[in-house]
C-alpha cells in the first residue's frame, strides 16, 4: 500500500531519517537498515573528520528541538566504505549526504563519490545552519547556480540537493527557476529553519552551548513552513524533479500532509530523535490507517492533490 517508485527502485515505503539523525556511526546506520524505514540517509560528511561544536548542541523541547551541532561526522572515507559494504547487502539504494565547507571541498568529494562504486544516491546538502562565520549557500542563489554547473559537467550519479526553508514567494520563483536548469533526481526540503533561540526561563539562560544558544529549529514548529516549502517546490519543478518532504512529521497525518503538498519520500529528524528507529513502523502503519478510512489504495491516487479553494 504505501509503495514507492523513486529513481528507478520500487521502496517498501517512503520513510527515512533525515540526515544527522541516527546515522553518524555504522552501528547507528545498521540500526536504520534494519529497521521499517524504506530508506535512510548518511550523516552530512566533509572531506576529513569534524568533531564539530561544544555541547550542549541538540536539545529536544515540547514543540520540537534545537541544535547547532556544527557539521560533526567521521570523514567522507568512512562513510564512502560503509556504504559500498552495506549496498552489496541490499538492492535498496542508500542515500550519501555531504556537506562541503566550500565549492571546492563539495566538488572533491563528488570526485570521490564518482570514482567509487557507490550507486546508491548522493544528497548534497546547501543549507547547514551551524557553522559558526559560514552562511548557507541555499540563501546565495549566485553561489548555488556556479555550484551546480560545475558539478553536472562532470557528475553522472543520481543527485538531490538539500534546501532550506524559504520564506517568500519571490524566492521560490528565483530558486526553481535555477534548479530546473540541472538533471537533479531530488529536492529534499526543509532542512532546519535557522539561527531560532530556545530560553530556559527558570535559568533565564539558552539551551545550546555554541552561538550564544541559536540554532536550527525542528519538529513540531516547522511542520507548515516545511509544507509551504514542498508545495512551493512541487508546483514549480519539472515533474522530473521530485521532492523529499521534510519537517515536523511526528504521526501519519503529518506524512499524508507532505504527501498531499507532493513529496515522494519522507524524512524524519526530530520525532526520530525522540522515540528511535521503532517510529517507521508506527508512522506506516498510521498512515496506511488513514489512506484505509479514505479509500486510497496507493500514495501515487492522492500525491500532490492538495486542493485550492476556488469557490
Ligand atoms: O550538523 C549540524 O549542525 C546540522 C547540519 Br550539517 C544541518 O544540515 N542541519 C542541522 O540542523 N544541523
């Protein structure tokens, strides 16, 4: 019921982990692989190993989290050598997130992920929050075109980008307008919606130790900008290009919801955070409960539909 054709495989389902959750180390990626996801993606890597910012760095809240983990991850070789062991396993492609510190950084590592035998798909990720003196390149549209035509004159493996949330109309335009120049398999958006502040009013103090306690937003919060972002994307792109919805799915109407506004697949971050791999299931089979009571028999019957009032 919940089968999904995204490039080229068919995934028992569209859930994922969104990339820095629960997937920094191989025993926490195995924990992902054998869990209900239909897939899961790899921790943002740069090209060496980053211990990345002072904790506290990510805290759950009621309404969701905050973090300003600093782009932490093993290096680009570790993760490059689990996948290439871990796809022989499966036929489920695995998704490989990066995060270079600059345009050259991202094009060596692409370099490296085109040379290697990894076949799953690459996420490459324009919009990390947290690292302090570096703004986002997804909010440098000059930046994001040159990025892009330097990596399609060489790279030839499935590629998807990981977006921020935007805010204005204008700049959906501006930015679809230079996505639909390139042959991406993806856009997954949102990423966390940068630089909040959370206060402990008892301590009258922030909650992250890096940045004077700004961070990137997740959960419950997020969910109508990130809904506003996929419909934004969705009813801009070519259809060729599909979108990755994520952003404050805690329970299976919030993932009908990202469905309605027309993602392909899911990404969970801070629900995931919270309750652990056993949430696949339970967002599954909550959202095959709630395609049952409307009588859709597939996700393809009802993806993108959401409907304008026109009355
Ligand atoms: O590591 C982080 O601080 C981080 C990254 Br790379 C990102 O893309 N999104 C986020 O919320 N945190």
């Amino acid at each position: 019921m919940l089968q999904t054709n995204f490039v080229n495989h068919t995934f028992e389902n569209p859930l994922m982990n969104a990339s820095g959750i629960h997937c920094m180390t191989v025993e926490e990626m195995k924990e992902l692989a054998n869990s209900k996801a239909g897939a899961y993606v790899t921790k943002s890597t740069t090209l060496k190993e980053r211990a990345g910012n002072p904790s506290p760095r990510y805290v759950d809240v009621p309404l969701g989290s905050i973090n300003s983990m600093g782009l932490p991850n093993l290096g680009i070789d570790y993760y490059l050598d689990y996948v290439s062991e871990a796809q022989t396993k499966t036929e489920t492609p695995i998704f490989f997130s990066i995060a270079g510190m600059s345009v050259a950084e991202n094009i060596e590592m692409l370099e490296k992920i085109q040379a290697s035998d990894f076949h799953g798909v690459t996420e490459l990720n324009l919009s990390c929050p947290n690292v302090p003196g570096k703004p986002q390149v997804a909010y440098d549209f000059d930046l994001t075109e040159e990025t892009l035509e330097k990596i399609f004159a060489f790279f030839t493996k499935p590629l998807g980008i990981k977006l921020p949330p935007y805010f204005d109309l204008a700049h959906f335009d501006q930015m679809a307008a230079i996505l639909n120049k390139y042959p991406l398999t993806y856009v997954n958006t949102i990423n966390s919606v940068g630089n909040g502040l959370y206060i402990d009013v008892d301590k009258e103090q922030v909650v992250i130790k890096p940045k004077d306690g700004f961070g990137g937003l997740g959960g419950e919060y997020i969910k109508p900008t990130a809904l506003a972002n996929v419909r934004g994307f969705y009813t801009r792109l070519n259809p060729s290009i599909k979108i990755i919805g994520t952003g404050g799915i805690r329970n299976g109407q919030d993932a009908f919801e990202h469905l309605l506004c027309g993602a392909t697949m899911l990404q969970i971050g801070t629900e995931l955070h919270k309750e652990g791999p056993a949430i696949f299931e339970r967002i599954a089979s909550e959202l095959e409960d709630i395609m049952e009571v409307k009588g859709y028999k597939s996700i393809d019957e009802f993806r993108g539909k959401l409907r304008s009032i026109t009355d």
